[in-house]
C-alpha cells in the first residue's frame, strides 16, 4: 500500500468532511490521535469541541442558532479503561457501552448503520486505539447510495509501524449528494511532536470548511497522555 502525506491528502480535499487519524509517532513511543469535523451549512459550523472528563464533546457555539442537534451533538472521544474510542456520532456510546460489557468493537459497530441524513447517508466512522497500541477502525455504509443495504468494513491494526498511521474520512470529496469514502484507510506518514503534528493538521484543512481538531499523544509505557483542542469559533 502507497504511503501518503497526510498534509498533502488535507490540502487536496475541500471536503472530507469528518476525519479519524490513528497511529504511532516517529519513536515508537507513543499512540496517536486525530479526529476533526468540518461543515458546509450554518448548522454544521456552528459548533466547537469541549472537555469532557477523558474524552470530548460537541456543542453549538451559539446556541440561539442550533436547529436541528440529532447527527452534530455527540461525544466523540470517550475512554473506556485503557481504550481510546474516537467516532463521528453517537455509535461512541454504543462502542463503549458494549465493550464495558466485555464484547468486541465490531460487535456494537453491527447493531448500527450509515446516518439517516438522505441523500447523503454519511458513513459512520470509527476507531479504538489499545493501551498497547495496537488500533482498529471501521466504516459503515450505504451500498452505493441504497438506503437498503448497509455494508460494514473493519480494519485492525497489529503492532503498528513507528510513524505510519490510518487516516479514514466520511467523503471521498465535496459534491451533491457527497460521495462516501472508498477503500481501505489511506496509510499517511507521522511526523513530529504534538503541537507540530496538530498545526499540520489544522493548518492544512480547507479554511471555509473546517470547524474543529482534537488531537492526543498516548504514551504508551505509561498511559499518560497529552491533548490539544483547536476551535474555528474561539
């Protein structure tokens, strides 16, 4: 599989839409996260990252302008134990809830479908990063469109490479309706520390589109890790 520049796959899309990266930096030592959002429409824009607990949440920056909460108001980041969960919706309640209850990732992932967003019907899209490292990442769509089919991929990664890691997003590019995700997680490169890594991310996102990063450096011999947060509405 060809490795790519995460930068250069950024700066080619206008639209990805919502993003998971998972991977390992340069070292070795440590897991790396990245999940951010972008928006199109006033509704969609309207939205920052907040703290909660170990994890992340979403809310609307201005609420006097929230109309409809039900596909942008979700935890995407919770921690379950030593487990990192990151999602684009609220499957991360299921993910956790499931695996607390001692089942599998793609268990919770098969009670659950693409958004309900018609025409779009947006991919779900998550990941699980272990306190080992090893990381697993998941898409779920439409057959092509067809609400009448759902069509769930997984992908787990053992002993991941120092400075590799899987980027998978929602949308193949902008459009009307927007083409879904194709294909395997495109395998990128990792560089740098946190703050490096984190202003190549959101330096490289479509400035009208993007809306907010989350980024996180585990380190793995210890557990501890270190976050940073990025709002377009500060």
């Amino acid at each position: 599989m060809p490795q790519f520049e995460l930068k250069e796959l950024l700066e080619q899309n206008a639209y990805p839409g919502r993003g998971i990266v998972l991977g390992h930096t340069e070292d070795g030592a440590k897991a790396v996260i990245a999940y951010f959002i972008m928006g199109r429409s006033e509704n969609s824009r309207n939205r920052v990252f907040v703290e909660d607990g170990e994890g992340i949440r979403t809310q609307a920056h201005d609420p006097s302008k929230m109309k409809d909460p039900s596909l942008i108001i979700y935890a995407p980041v919770r921690v379950l134990e030593k487990t990192t969960i990151v999602t684009n919706g609220d499957q991360t309640d299921t993910i956790y809830d499931f695996m607390a209850q001692g089942k599998t990732f793609e268990e919770s992932l098969r009670t659950r479908t693409f958004e309900p967003d018609e025409p779009n019907y947006t991919p779900r899209i998550s990941g699980i990063v272990m306190g080992n490292g090893d990381y697993r990442l998941s898409i779920l769509k439409s057959a092509d469109g067809n609400p009448e089919s759902t069509r769930r991929y997984f992908f787990e990664y053992s002993n991941p490479l120092a400075g590799q890691g899987h980027f998978i997003h929602t949308y193949r590019c902008d459009g009307n309706p927007i083409p879904s995700f194709e294909g395997e997680p495109e395998q990128v490169a990792i560089r740098g520390n946190i703050d490096e890594f984190t202003a190549e991310v959101w330096n490289s996102l479509n400035a009208d589109n993007k809306v907010s990063l989350f980024t996180r450096f585990i380190n793995l011999a210890t557990g501890e890790y270190e976050t940073r947060i990025i709002n377009k509405n500060n």
